[in-house]
C-alpha cells in the first residue's frame, strides 16, 4: 500500500523557491526583443481539520487532521501569439513540487502542441483542483489527495489530482458559433508508478526526486479527453465530457490500469450543478497467494475494480456568500492485502455541507462539516464518522 511522506522543508523546498524567485526577477527585466507578456499569480490555503474522535484519542485510521495548508505559484509567459510558457511550484501533503513546466505551441486554436512536465487533461475537476477555484477546503473523493478518513487503507481516491506527469499533449478547441465549443486532448505520459510486487500504485513514485521523476518501465501511458459546451442562452450552459488513460504501472511492464471517466457541468445564473464518475480497473501480481485475505480462485483473480463519484451543488447567495453541497463515494471490488482493513466489496460515503464567504475579492474563508459512512468498521465497529474544517483561502 501506498505511503505519504511527512514534508520536509530542505534543500530540495529552498532550491525550488529560489528559482522560481530567480525566474520572476528575470523575465521582468525589460527586453528589447519583441513584446512579452508575464503574468505571476498564486493561492494559498490554511485549513484546520478536526475529526471529534481522533483529538479524543479513540482508534482511528490515519487522517490529515489539524492544520494542513497548500500553496501555489505559477508564472507564464507569452513570447507571441504562437509559443507560450508555464512554471508553477506548490506545497502540500506531498512538500514542494514542480506542478508544471510545459511549452505550448499553438498552431491554430484547434491545435496546440504542449510538451514538459503537466497534469494530463482528465475530468472535469482537474481544471480546478487549486484550492483557490473551489468553495470547499478538501477535493472530492475520486480525486482525493490526503484528506479523506482512513486514506491508507483505500491508497488514496481513483485518480488524486493534481497528477503532474512529464510527457507530450495535443489539445484543441472548435466553436460551432456561438453556441457550441468542442475541445479535445491526447496525451502520452509516464504514468502512475508502483513496486513490482505491489497490489495498488504508489502515488509518492511519481512525485519523489529519488526517482528522478522518470519512468519506472520507460512504457509510456497514453489518454485522453473530449468535451462539448453548449451555451443555452446568457447565463446557462451545459458541458459533457469523458476521459480516460491507460498503461503499466510495475516496473516488469506487465501490470496493467485502465482509468475511465465522464463528466457533466449544469450552469445557470449563480447556480451550478456538477456531477463526475471514475473508475480504475488494476492488475497486480499473485504469485505469493498466502499475501492475500481471500483464496485467489483459478483465473480472474489478478485485478480490483475501484469506482469513485461525486455530485456537488453550488449556489451563490450574495455576492459574497456561497453555499455547497456534496454528495461524494468510493467503491473497491477485488482481493485485498492479508493485513489490510477493507473487504472483498468496500464502500465509503460522504456527505459535505459548507459555506464560503469572500472578505475581499482576494480572500474568502470556508467552513463545511462532514457526515461519512463506512460499510467496514475501523477496528472497533465504528462505521460513521464526522469531521469539521474551518480554513481561509487567499489569491494574488
């Protein structure tokens, strides 16, 4: 199973912030060369977790409670109408990373030619995992990057965003006049990582500078997504979409993920209606049976399912206050680890009421309490669980 490091705060942390000081300091100096366009901007987030039975001292699976915070800095620069440039730095539960350094050569609208390091188009959320572009503190649960209860035992959600990757991506955008806009991606990438005799990807592998961030099998993975837009009137349109990725995540390359997802977005006026489906079908090695909590029958043995969805609804109230409401689940089919917590057939559930309020344009605070529900218990028979967050969200 996989395993989150503690964050240091070292060399590595240091390094990172100094050259992106060092690019910001340099790309403004004035140029004489042709006109280019910077733009710096950031988010940083302050949450404070608290699960009731945890601060007792109950038995309790892992969770990231009490204060967590997550930053961001991103630079781009326009050098013309054709080539751009994209860094940006964060801070989280996984300590510094370089989220994303990529090029975009843009052909034409409907072809742009990106290549570096990037979080491959999937889903719907993924274009606002910062926490800066969502009212409430935690992601949801198919994209879970820390936050859920007993997050070791399920390794995490489906596909944990962000996901930066190093790799090459073809994307696109087509209007059909003013009331359709296609957009599409291909990609190959490196892909998600795990040990040779794992049962589940190691989501740190593709994150940790021991590894040098390269690929453990040098198989490339390879997705992509497709979206359509329809504008049906001033304030009310509707977006489908669909995605999926593919690859070997051991380093024998014989370990295979398939990732597939569809999303849909319902916008009108201060009302918007999001809902997204994930699922990850795994292969893993069997060889040692006496690993595993169940007998592993004849054939069909080798692979667990894991399902993910969430449904969230958002209304603006005022122009400060916004209300959220979510509806979020995992589901795991399959043989497990013979030490693990979860059965043959897991599921987790949540309900997440909360309420963001802007003192500023610049900053807003966020409050939510959170209702979950375990279909195992957590070694005592507890299968329900609450937690609160309190946080404040700023951008620059």
């Amino acid at each position: 199973m996989s395993r989150l490091r503690p964050v240091r705060f070292g060399r590595s942390a240091w390094l990172a912030l100094a050259v992106l000081a060092a690019l910001v300091v340099a790309l403004a100096a004035p140029t004489r060369a042709e006109a280019i366009e910077r733009n710096f901007v950031g988010s940083a987030q302050l949450d404070y977790h608290l699960v009731p039975l945890h601060a007792k001292g109950k038995t309790f699976p892992q969770a990231f409670d009490g204060f967590t915070t997550e930053l961001a800095g991103k630079l781009a620069v326009d050098f013309n109408d054709k080539l751009s440039a994209n860094l940006k730095v964060c801070f989280g539960c996984h300590g510094f990373e370089a989220d994303m350094m990529y090029f975009d050569y843009r052909v034409a609208d409907e072809l742009n030619v990106r290549v570096g390091r990037f979080s491959p188009s999937f889903g719907a959320f993924n274009l606002r995992h910062d926490p800066a572009n969502h009212r409430l503190a935690d992601k949801p649960l198919p994209y879970d990057m820390g936050r859920m209860l007993r997050m070791r035992e399920w390794n995490l959600g489906v596909m944990p965003s962000p996901f930066p990757d190093n790799g090459v991506e073809v994307n696109g955008t087509h209007w059909f006049g003013d009331v359709a806009q296609l957009d599409y991606a291909l990609y190959g990438v490196s892909g998600f990582k795990g040990n040779a005799k794992g049962t589940d990807l190691d989501f740190t592998l593709s994150r940790s500078p021991q590894a040098y961030y390269v690929d453990n099998n040098a198989r490339p993975a390879g997705g992509g997504r497709v979206s359509l837009l329809l504008k049906l009137g001033e304030a009310t349109d509707v977006s489908l979409g669909a995605s999926g990725l593919a690859g070997t995540w051991d380093p024998d390359n014989r370990r295979l993920y398939v990732i597939a997802g569809s999303d849909l977005t319902v916008r009108h006026d201060k009302t918007t209606l999001r809902a997204e489906y994930l699922l990850r079908r795994q292969t893993f090695d069997t060889n040692d049976a006496s690993a595993f909590k169940y007998t592993l029958p004849s054939s069909g043995g080798d692979f667990f399912v894991k399902h993910g969805f969430y449904t969230e609804l958002e209304q603006g109230v005022t122009e400060s206050l916004d209300l959220v409401a979510r509806f979020d689940g995992i589901h795991r089919v399959g043989n497990v680890e013979k030490d693990s917590a979860l059965s043959s057939k897991s599921t987790a559930l949540r309900g997440t009421f909360g309420a963001a309020y802007a003192l500023d344009r610049a900053f807003r605070l966020k409050a939510s309490t959170e209702l979950w529900r375990f279909s195992d218990g957590d070694g005592t028979g507890r299968q329900t669980e609450l937690g609160f967050h309190l946080g404040a969200v700023g951008t620059f």
